[in-house]
C-alpha cells in the first residue's frame, strides 16, 4: 500500500505528439486542475542551460519553474473568477526530471506521480489510550521501541487516533480512513556474548 496517497497530489504529464506537454493535477484539497501547457522548445532549451528560474503562463494560469537534483520543481498559481470575483489557489509539486525527459522528447507519453510533501510529519492523538500510553513508557525498552517504531511511521500528514489493544502494552488505531494496530513483539538477540530478550512494535494494517 502506497501511504503517501493520504495527502499526496497526484501529477499527470502528458504528451500527444504536438509542440507541447501538459500537466494536471489531482488533490483531496483542491480536486482537479485546469490542463497547464507548456511549450516543449523553449522548455527543453531552460533545461539545458541548467540554472535559474523558469516562468510560464497558461490563459490565467502561472508556474514557477526550478531545479533541485534530480527534482523538477512547479509553483503554480491557478486562477479562476468571474466579472466581479477573482479566486484561486498556489500549488507546489515536484516532479522527477525523468518523467519531464519522456514528455519533452517522445510523441506520446502519459506518466503519472504521487507527490507529498515530506515535511508533513504524522500526527498521533494517544488521548484514546492514555493509561496503556503511560504504562508502556515507564518501562524503558518498551519505551525506546515505541519511540523507534513511531518515528518511522511515513505517513505523510496522517492523523492517527490512537486506541487500547487486546495485547499488552499494544495499540490499535484509526488513521484517515484506514485501520490497524502497533503492536509490541518480543524476541531474542544473539551475538556472541549469548542471547538476550528484544522488545519491537511492528505495524499492521
């Protein structure tokens, strides 16, 4: 299961074989954009250069362009409104230069990529399970395995409602939509002064 999908965007690039390329994109905030041209040519020709900043409209539509490694990165602004009114959002998206290469130089391409922003941390509400919470971290292995198991949880921008289990020192949670457990194991570690018990929470869905 790709976990990003709970608050990622996803990002189609599009090739049809004409002077541009076009991207769309597909988020629970923002539903579905208007269809971004842009110009294969002069695209290619920032690319190459390597450096500085590209900007482009599309009708009322914006993008600013950069490059960061292996990352194409898009700022857009999309427009909408009326006589009176003017609407809109910014959107921010990076997409890998390879799936940007297909779309400049082959006739027909049709890629997609999930997008989520990395510095969206989960977020995790013990409120549920406070007791359980409190006993499993006044003892120190099974504190520091929580701990560890916690911070490696990559579910960009989730929120996690945490609730007792049936097993000791274990939690069952809610997570947009999606449920499951973190549940502790026990084990042994050998080396070569002997074996000795291992304490680990491991995530079930």
């Amino acid at each position: 299961m790709n976990h990003g999908i709970l608050d990622g965007t996803l990002v189609r690039v599009c090739a049809d074989g004409g002077a541009c390329f076009s991207i769309r994109t597909f988020s629970r905030q923002y539903k579905r954009s208007s269809r971004f041209l842009i110009v294969k040519k002069r695209f290619a020709a920032w690319l190459a250069e390597g450096s500085g900043t590209y900007y482009d409209e599309d009708i009322y539509n914006f993008v600013e362009v950069r490059l960061r490694n292996d990352q194409v990165i898009f700022n857009f602004t999309w427009l909408s409104g009326d006589s009176h009114n003017l609407f809109g959002h910014r959107e921010h998206i990076s997409v890998p230069i390879s799936i940007i290469m297909d779309a400049l130089f082959y006739e027909t391409v049709e890629k997609t990529h999930l997008y989520y922003d990395a510095s969206r941390p989960p977020r995790f509400d013990f409120s549920g399970a406070h007791e359980r919470l409190c006993e499993s971290i006044a003892q120190k292995k099974v504190r520091r395995a929580l701990s560890k198991a916690l911070s490696k949880i990559g579910w960009i921008g989730a929120s996690f409602r945490v609730f007792d289990d049936f097993v000791k020192h274990s939690f069952f949670f809610r997570a947009d939509g999606i449920c499951g457990g973190i549940i502790l194991h026990k084990d042994t570690h050998k080396n070569d002064r002997g074996e000795f018990p291992k304490v680990y929470y491991g995530m079930h869905t």
